[in-house]
C-alpha cells in the first residue's frame, strides 16, 4: 500500500461545512458506484467527456490502479452525510508522457458544487504533485465546462484552446508560481 492511514485535513466550506480530506483508500472502493450513481449525467459528461451512464470496469480499474501506481494520487473530500462520513468530491492526478508533468481530473458531487470544495480539492492536490516530483499541473477542460473554467482561472491556471479540437481548452499551472490567494484562508473560516 503507497500510504498508510494519513493524516485527515479538516477544512471549511464557503458555507462553513465540515469537510475532511485524505487520500483515497482501499476500503473506499465500494463507495466509488455509489458516488457515480450520485452524479448527475451533465457532470459525469462534463467529467469524462463523453456519455457514462454507469460506472464500468475499467473505468473502476483505473481508479484502484491510482492506489498501487507511485505517481498517481486521489485525493478525497468527506462529509457528514445522515451520520456518517461519505465521498463529496475527489480529485485524481496521473503522470503525463513529460517527466515533470501531471494530469488532473477534478469532481464534486452536484448538490455540493459552487461552496470552493473543487478549489480546496486542487490546492491540495498542487502540494502532493510537487511531493511526487512534479513541476506542472495540466487539466483538460471541455470548452463548455464553464464551472470548471471558472474554477481554473480563478486559481490560476493558463487556459490555451487546444490546437487540434476546438471542443476542449487546455489548462496548465507552474506549480511553483505562488498562488493568487491563499484557498487556505478561504478553506479553514467557516463564514
Ligand atoms: C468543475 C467542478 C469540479 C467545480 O467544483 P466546485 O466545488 O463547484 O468548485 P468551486 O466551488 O471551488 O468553484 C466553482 C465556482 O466558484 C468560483 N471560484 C472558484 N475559486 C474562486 C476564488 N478563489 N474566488 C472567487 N470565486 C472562485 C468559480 O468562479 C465558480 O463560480 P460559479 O459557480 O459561479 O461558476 C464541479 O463543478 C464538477 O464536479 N463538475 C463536474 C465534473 C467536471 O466538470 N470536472 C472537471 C473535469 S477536469
């Protein structure tokens, strides 16, 4: 197992929410179906550019093989649902084909989308790419993803059309330029 039972963040939402985030676990698994039966399909599209009804194999595969792979990482966010802690929101970075470049996805389950928990989710995952080795942070955004857009601008991110496929927008961020505003004081006050 690449982590041992780590260290649980304990951050606020705008709407001064709870939440806790850690790596994805093993045990997690099971939750995953139950968190896709939870998306809605415009955000399962928006995620995974194309029509997902149902959670398939591989792509279940893909998701268990980020716990083995050394530079593959979720990170996920929890909160307080009838009494017990479940899935809100995750996000996954992959190595790219460049040494020194990641790629991440980002998810929030909808009735939980527009309180920052996609900022927090990408803060955090900024600092575990710069642990694994990584310079930059890449993301594919569908053009009309405009929630996603917004978010990675705000966070400053570069966002460039992709030259081939004008239907997505490539965003990119150094990761060691300092960031705008620190989602830290955003994440830890409840307001
Ligand atoms: C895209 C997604 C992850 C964003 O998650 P989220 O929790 O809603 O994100 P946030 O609340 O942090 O940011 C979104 C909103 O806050 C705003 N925002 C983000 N950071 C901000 C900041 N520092 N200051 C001010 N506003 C900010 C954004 O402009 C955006 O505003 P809008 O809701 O009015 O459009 C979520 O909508 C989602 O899961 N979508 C479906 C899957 C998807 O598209 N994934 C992306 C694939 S790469």
């Amino acid at each position: 197992m690449k982590f041992r039972r780590t260290r649980t963040l304990h951050r606020f939402l705008d709407d001064g929410t709870p939440v806790r985030l850690r790596p994805l676990e093993a045990d997690d698994l099971d939750q995953a179906a139950q968190f896709f039966a939870g998306m809605s399909e415009q955000s399962r599209y928006m995620r995974f550019m194309a029509p997902m009804p149902r959670l398939t194999p591989s792509a279940l595969d893909m998701v268990e093989r980020t716990l083995w792979e050394s530079r593959s990482f979720i990170l996920v966010a929890l909160a307080e649902i009838e009494g017990e802690q479940r899935i809100i929101g995750g996000v996954r970075i992959v190595p790219t084909d460049r040494d020194a470049v990641c790629e991440f996805s980002v998810i929030v389950l909808d009735r939980w989308q527009g309180k920052g928990l996609g900022t927090l989710l990408l803060h955090e995952v900024e600092k575990h790419a710069m642990r694994l080795g990584f310079h930059d942070l890449e993301g594919i955004i569908l053009a009309v993803n405009t929630k996603m857009l917004a978010a990675a601008q705000h966070n400053r991110y570069k966002l460039a059309h992709h030259p081939d496929d004008p239907t997505v927008v490539m965003a990119h961020r150094h990761l060691y330029a300092p960031a705008l505003r620190s989602p830290y004081r955003r994440g830890r006050r409840p307001g």
